[in-house]
C-alpha cells in the first residue's frame, strides 16, 4: 500500500497540532521536526503565490517579479536559522535550494540581460551609487558614454508557463520534498503543510494518497485565549484583541474559503477530540484506513484530559461573558455545543493550542 500524505490544517488557533500529536502515536507515521510548519507551499511568495502570478494576467513584467521574488523566498526559508518557519537547510535537507533553483528553471521561457524593466531600477544603495559613478562618465565623456543604469538584479525571467506545464513541474519539486521528508519508508505528517483557504487547489498538486485533515474550533475560545492567554505568552495569532472586529475579521475569513467536497479531505472539531475522544479518533483512523491496533501509543502524546483546560475558557470566568455573548451572537454558525459546562481556575502556564 502506498505511504500516505497526512496534512492536519486550520484556522489560526485551532488546534490542528492535536491531530499531528495524535497520528504521531501510531505505528508507520512519522512527523520529522515535530510540529515544524513547512510554509512554502502558501507562504507570502511561496509556490501557491507564483501559480496566481504566472497563471493570472501573466505578462512579461509579472513573471519577472514572480520568479525573482519565488526565489528570493525560497533562499529565505533555506538559510535563515533564526526564522522559526525557516532553515530548511537543516529541516529539510541541503538541496531544497536546488531543487528549487530546478523548478524556477523548467519555468522559463527566456532569461536575458539585454533588457530590463523599472522594477529592476527601484533604488537601493548600490544603485544610488551607480547613478552617481554614471553621473561621473557621462561628464568626463562629454555624454558620448551613456553606461547602462544601475539595476537590483541583471537578469530578466520570463515565462509564459500553461497550467499545465507548471502543476506537473510543480509535482517534481513536491516529490523530491516527499521522498526527502521519508515517504518512502513510513507515513508522513505535514502539520499545516496547505491551508483551509487553498484545499481548492489539492487536486492540481497532490495524488490521492494526500489526505488533509481540517480542524475548526470554537471562535470564543479562539479568541479569548489569544487575547487573555496567548497574548500574555507571546505567542498570539493574527486576530483582533477587540470582539466586534474580531468578529467582523473572522466571518470574512471564513466566508472566503472556497468550499470544496473531496474524499481527501476531513473535516473535525478540536472538541470532538477531548469530548467525543473515541469517536473522533475511529472517525480518524478510518479515514486514513489505519487499523485500530496501530494505535499503539494511545493518549502519549495528545492528552484529551489536558487539552480539556484549553476548552470551554468562556465559562471560566465572568470578565469574559461580555465578549463571549458578543461572539456568540455574531458566529453561532461556528460555535461548538459543548456536553458539560467547565467552571475551574487555571493559569497561563496549562494553556496549549
């Protein structure tokens, strides 16, 4: 049977490192760097960012600055040590830089310096100092020598790639990731690998042996963890502290979503983990056609009684029942019914995602 893609994804906050934790308890899955987001995929720039550009309106300037910028990217993610989401160098292996700098090439239809276009000559200090030494020429020539104005990079790339060129070269750089990452010898699990907002493109970039698991969560617990829990830990995620627009930002994220129906794709709430524990997990396993007896590691590494602190935060204290019925009004579509009202005390140091 072929070794499965596994990618756990939600919505900021979510919880879908509850799912990477528990795959991570069976048999023949492995989650290399644990819980590490490999964002290249839908990063700012990233392979998604460069299908828009080349595939939409492309022209001669666009592909330019969408494969110089791809790359620029790329080289970010590869080197950067210091950039959580980033040393693929270490965290993926030393030809990711390679094997995109391959990609970017089967891209193209031309690279050339014979020309070049304004996005080249946006100024930096190298180019001031160009224009100054050109300045300089120009004078001592008596405007006989005019040198070629000074550019952030020499090379243009051009490419006038179909859909169907770059989803199928696309394909070669996603399989070298795969077989880097070991698909060859177990299950891989990909925590956030493609989001809930790019599940419409899964089909142009992934076989059926990708299976993406989305986890949704409750909004009130979403939000007043980050703002009272998270926030407090440095580790918020990108929502408003204030309810109203809080609402307002997460019903147009939600609404933007392409809706899609793909047998790949399953779709869990992070509470259904913690109070429906054995339900969820069969639901899982089927999906994926695990056995039951793999799950050897059972509640070793998602702890649905630990991860029950991190539910219910709206009942747990009055300060919050203001903002919580404000959300419920605004978001009932999104809101969990939970079986039991949880009313304890709890600190900072319990709150996990």
């Amino acid at each position: 049977m072929e070794n499965k893609i596994v990618i756990p994804t939600g919505y900021m906050g979510s919880g879908s490192s509850a799912v990477t934790d528990l795959l991570s308890e069976v048999a023949g899955y492995s989650c290399s760097n644990g819980n590490f987001e490999y964002v290249f995929m839908h990063c700012p720039n990233g392979v998604f960012d460069l299908e828009d550009k080349l595939l939409k309106g492309n022209n001669a300037l666009r592909s330019d600055e969408a494969l110089h910028t791809f790359y620029s990217c790329m080289k970010t993610l590869y080197t950067n040590k210091y950039y959580w989401v980033a040393d693929y160098k270490d965290k993926v292996g030393p030809d990711f830089m390679s094997w995109c700098v391959e990609f970017i090439s089967s891209l193209m239809d031309e690279r050339t310096k014979d020309v070049y276009w304004y996005y080249q000559e946006n100024p930096n200090a190298k180019i001031y100092i160009e224009k100054t030494l050109t300045k300089i020429i120009k004078l001592i020539s008596f405007g006989k020598v005019v040198p070629k104005p000074g550019l952030r990079y020499e090379e243009m790339w051009l490419s006038y790639t179909t859909p169907s060129e770059f989803y199928s070269r696309a394909r070669i750089l996603l399989d070298k990731f795969f077989l880097q990452m070991g698909i060859s010898n177990s299950n891989i699990i990909l925590d956030q690998f493609v989001l809930p907002h790019n599940l419409y493109r899964i089909e142009n970039y992934f076989e059926d042996n990708c299976k993406v698991i989305v986890v949704d969560r409750d909004p009130r617990d979403v939000f007043l963890l980050n703002k009272y829990y998270w926030r407090k830990a440095n580790a918020t995620v990108p929502y408003s502290f204030d309810a109203e627009k809080f609402c307002s930002n997460y019903s147009k994220m939600r609404q933007a979503e392409k809706q899609v129906e793909n047998r790949n794709i399953l779709r869990i709430h992070f509470e259904d983990l913690i109070y429906n524990y054995d339900s969820s997990v069969f639901q899982i396993l089927s999906f994926l056609d695990i056995p039951k007896t793999l799950h050897k590691d059972k509640m070793t590494k998602f702890v649905p009684e630990k991860s029950k602190k991190n539910t219910q935060i709206f009942n747990r204290n009055m300060e919050y029942s203001d903002e919580a019925h404000y959300i419920e009004s605004k978001l009932s579509q999104y809101l969990y019914v939970f079986p039991s009202v949880e009313r304890e005390k709890f600190s900072v140091d319990n709150m996990i995602l």
